[in-house]
C-alpha cells in the first residue's frame, strides 16, 4: 500500500470512528431521555398527589318519572372534581335529606375523600346508635360520591379500580306481570322476544289483591277505603296456576322468579315455597318478613327451592347469619340502604366464601345512581348472580337528569366506561321534578289488609 493509499484508509477509518462515537452519543442520550421520562411517568403515578378536601356535600332531591330520588353531590378542593351517590330511601326521602344536612355533611366537610373507609367507619358510629335505613340511606350517598372521586382520580372506571370486569356485561331479570294468567303470558312473551332470559311473574301486583273475593273490613267500615286487600289462601292457589300456565306455555328452560313480598304468614311461606319447587325456580324471593327470618331454616329442611332475600335489610345481624348458615342463595340488600359500596363490597366478599350470589335490589324507583354502583360491583365479583333491572330502559326524563344511565339490551346491562361511576346529575333538570307532597306522592304506602282488617307486612 502506498503513503496516499494508507492516509486514506487512516482519514476513512478516523471519520468512521468519530462517526460510530456520535451514533453512541446520540443513542446514549435518546435512550436517557427515555428513561428520564419513564422514571418521570413512573414517579407521577406513584407520588402522592395533591391534598384533597372535602368542600361541600349537597343533596338534590328529585321526581323525574316518580321516584323520590335523594342524591348527593360531594365537591372537593380540586376544581371541578366531584362525586355523586344514592341516598334513595322510597319512603322517606326528606328524613334521609335532613340526615344529610344537619348531621353527615357538617361531620364530612374538611375530611380527605380518598379516606374512604375511616370516613365511613367514623361516620357509622358517630351516632352512636347506627344502621337503619334514614342513617345508612344518607351515608351511602357519601359513601358511594367518595367511590366515584377515586375512580375519578384514578382515570378509570370504578370496576377497573375494584379488579377488573369478570363478564362483559350484567345478566338481568323483567318483571312480567298482568290482571290474568294471560296477560301475564304476553308480557313473558314480550320480553322473551326482546332477549331476557329470566323473568319475574305476578299476577295482578304483589299478593294478588285481584284474587281476594270480599274485603269485609271496608264493607264494616274499618280501615281506609283505599288500603290495599289480600287473601293468603287465593294469592297462594293463583300463584300455583300461574307457574303451571306459564311452564305450559314457555317451556321448561325459561328462568323464573316469584316475589313473595314478605307478605306471608311464615308456615304460609314455608308451604308456597316448597310447593313451588316442581316449576323449577330460578328463585323464590323474600318469602319471609325480615321479623321472621327464623323460618328459612325450616324452608331449606323442607325443599331446595333457590331462595333469595334483603331487600328491606338495613342492619349487618340481618344478613349475616342466613349467609354464613347458607340459609338463602341469593343476596337481595341495596347498597343505598345498607350504607353504599364499602359495606356493599363486604357483603358480596362475606356471600362469596359460603356459597351465596348476589342479586341487588334494583327497581325503577331507586335512582340510576344507586343502580351504577351496584353495577360495577356486579361487574367484578366472581359470585354475581342477576341483577334487577328497569326492564326496557329508564325513561326519558330520568336520563335527561342523570347522564350516564345503565343500558338496558336483550336481558343485559351495560355501563360505560368513563372515569368514575359514570354518571352524573344535570341540577338544572333535576330542579324540574320536584318531590309531590306526602303523603300523596310515592312516599306513603296503604296498608294492606286481610278481608277482616288485619294489617298484612310489609
Ligand atoms: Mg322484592
């Protein structure tokens, strides 16, 4: 190799190498910048945020479509971040409202919102006397708006911050109902063809009034002209021919529930229950008034016919006993009146370990709110039965108040998946709907006799 040769190999082989070192530099410094950013994303996630304040807890009562709905919206020290919840009591809507204004919110306002369970446990027994529907109702209203600001803050939905979904949607029952045997087939028919699976049936409303031959009480002049009447016997042997027609009809693999309403005496209950087991429930619901839980020992002794109850529990002895004897099958309390998602979560934990499903109560005339929040609980727990739904949707109205309803689809329902519950409260709307006065709006119930006048529970 000549000089000229050799100098040029030497330049060509300097530049490479100044090359190859600034192609390191650059590589070197990319790849710092990247771990910069990740250590910088990592320590945003993981650092405490900011000091957060609860600043204002407020109850918006409202009536879109005639329910006594009693919600609450808990503001924060953040701008613009919120949370909402349910404190629905049905009947006593203003109790639960002066709960919230006089008690929870003084107790509430100054405290961090992400201390979800010291809010709640400190709340419980700041009355020192605790549970009941009034008490439980306004808490849950706190409790579930805490829920919905850490979901919130978390950026996702709230069943991805309890674990995660364990099915794509929420399998719900309709409720089929009608003046004749007939009717009540259409209805079934109805909803068949719409995509549910599971159907609740009564004939005539809860314990059959049309069926009662006479109310003497009225002709005696006892009582009210407008309480309610029913005869035990004529409900009882309705009911029979009820499920007998509609199996006949509908075949065998339709699910199908019955709601006893607590209405029963107990032997009464434990008779119609074992009765009913050749039509091959789904369930049996509330066949005993809460007073009288006793005799579902004696139901499971006589048949296995599946049973579920809760809807008018408010206090944990009422539950926790029939769960963790195995008692019943399903778990039927409402978060809304139990206290809201914290003590909701327990429930379906404790049903969990003995066996037990849950199946919340969720009517039309709960708001939506409550109906999300046992949604996404729903959404998660392994142990999730059925949920009541509002069977075709929730109307008009009520979805112009509350953004962000659950949808109703061929026996399903689905939430969304923002951040949070999901769902809010137009005040402006809400303020259209205002509660009817008792005791004529929802809040009052008739009593319901026997034909002799004797007051028949609940
Ligand atoms: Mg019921």
């Amino acid at each position: 190799m000549n000089r000229r040769a050799m100098l040029k190999m030497a330049a060509g082989s300097a530049a490479a190498g100044t090359v190859g070192a600034l192609g390191d530099k650059c590589a070197a410094s990319a790849e710092a910048a990247k771990s910069a950013a990740v250590a910088q994303t990592y320590s945003r996630a993981t650092r405490g945020m900011p000091a957060l304040k609860i600043t204002n807890v407020r109850t918006i009562m409202t009536c879109p479509e005639g329910g006594n709905y009693v919600c609450v919206k808990v503001e924060t020290s953040e701008p613009g971040l919120y949370g909402v919840g349910s404190a629905t009591l049905t009947t006593r809507g203003a109790a639960v409202a002066t709960a919230i204004k006089e008690f929870l919110a003084p107790f509430a306002i100054g405290k961090d919102p992400t201390l979800i369970e010291d809010i709640w446990q400190t709340a419980y027994v700041s009355s020192y006397w605790r549970n009941g529907p009034v008490l439980n109702g306004a808490l849950c209203g706190l409790d579930e708006a805490l829920w919905d600001i850490k979901a919130k803050r978390a950026n996702m939905p709230l069943y991805d911050l309890l674990g995660g979904k364990s099915r794509f949607a929420l399998t719900t029952y309709c409720h089929a109902d009608g003046k004749t045997m007939e009717e009540v087939s259409d209805n079934v028919a109805r909803f068949v063809a719409a995509g549910w699976k599971h159907c609740r049936i009564q004939l005539g409303g809860y314990g059959s009034p049309i069926l009662a031959k006479t109310a003497d009480f009225k002709a005696a002049g006892f009582g009210e002209q407008n309480d309610g009447i029913q005869d035990n016997w004529q409900y009882i042997k309705g009911t029979y021919k009820l499920f007998e027609f509609i199996r006949k009809v509908h075949g065998e693999d339709l699910e199908l529930i019955h709601d006893m309403h607590e209405r029963l005496e107990p032997i009464e209950a434990v008779n119609m229950v074992r009765e009913l087991q050749k039509y091959r429930l789904f369930y049996a619901e509330d066949a005993l008034a809460p007073e009288q839980e006793h005799y579902f020992r004696m139901i499971r002794e006589q048949c296995t016919t599946p049973l579920s109850m809760g809807e008018l529990f408010s206090n944990p002895l009422e539950w926790t006993s029939l769960i963790s004897n195995r008692l019943i099958d399903f778990i039927r309390i409402g978060f809304n009146h139990v206290g809201g998602i914290t003590p909701g979560l327990k429930i379906a934990r404790l049903s969990e370990a003995f066996g037990v499903r849950t199946a919340w109560h969720g009517p039309g005339n709960i708001d939506p709110i409550n109906h999300v929040a046992q949604g996404h609980v729903d959404l998660t727990i392994p142990n999730f039965g059925i949920q009541e739904d509002v069977d075709l949707g929730w109307g008009e109205k009520v979805q112009e108040v509350f953004p962000g309803c659950p949808q109703m689809k061929a026996g399903y329902m689905y939430l969304n998946d923002k951040p949070g519950l999901g769902i809010d409260i137009d005040e402006t709307q809400a303020a259209k709907y205002p509660f009817p006065p008792f005791p004529n709006g929802t809040g009052f119930r008739f009593p319901i006799r026997k034909p002799d006048g004797t007051q028949i529970r609940p």
